[in-house]
C-alpha cells in the first residue's frame, strides 16, 4: 500500500492534486490516499509529481509518500468512524 498526504496552500493546486490521485486510489481523509501498491504505480506517481506539479510547489507545500509491505499494513489501527472511508456496494 502506498499513503499519501499532503498540504497545499493554493486551492487550485491542492483540488488538482486530489484529482489526480483520486484516479489511482481512493480518499481516506481530507488529505490523505490509499493506493494499492506496485512499483509500475509508484513510479508513474513519483514521475507525475516530478514533471507536473513538483514546479508548483511553494515553501509552504508538501507532499509526503509512504510506502508500506503487507506486513506494515496489516499494523494499522483505525479508530473512529471515517466518513470518506469507502463503503461496500452489494449488487443482486
């Protein structure tokens, strides 16, 4: 699983950065991705980040990526009731 979270002061800057990683994973707080992890996926993040909005960035911006193994994700503890948090669809 890859994490990413990040802190935009321009609103355009940080609605376009949702955007974009809304196509590869899914939003599990304001700020904060869950994306299934390949090293194909996070090298074409990093790359994106790198040639499209890294030039964008100011002194107040920031982005952080966390790569974690299986073994990593299966230690996370969730508390509370996460609003954005997916909920399961069941088709008949």
């Amino acid at each position: 699983m890859i994490i990413v979270c990040y802190d935009f002061s321009n609103d355009k800057l940080r609605a376009q950065f949702a955007k974009f990683l809304d196509k590869h994973g899914r939003k599990v707080q304001y700020s904060v991705y869950e994306i299934k992890h390949s090293r194909r996926m996070m090298d074409n993040i990093l790359e994106e980040i790198e040639h499209t909005f890294k030039r964008r960035f100011t002194s107040s911006d920031s982005v952080l990526i966390f790569q974690m193994c299986e073994a990593d994700v299966k230690k996370i503890v969730r508390y509370g009731f996460p609003s954005l948090e997916e909920k399961e669809v069941l088709c008949f």
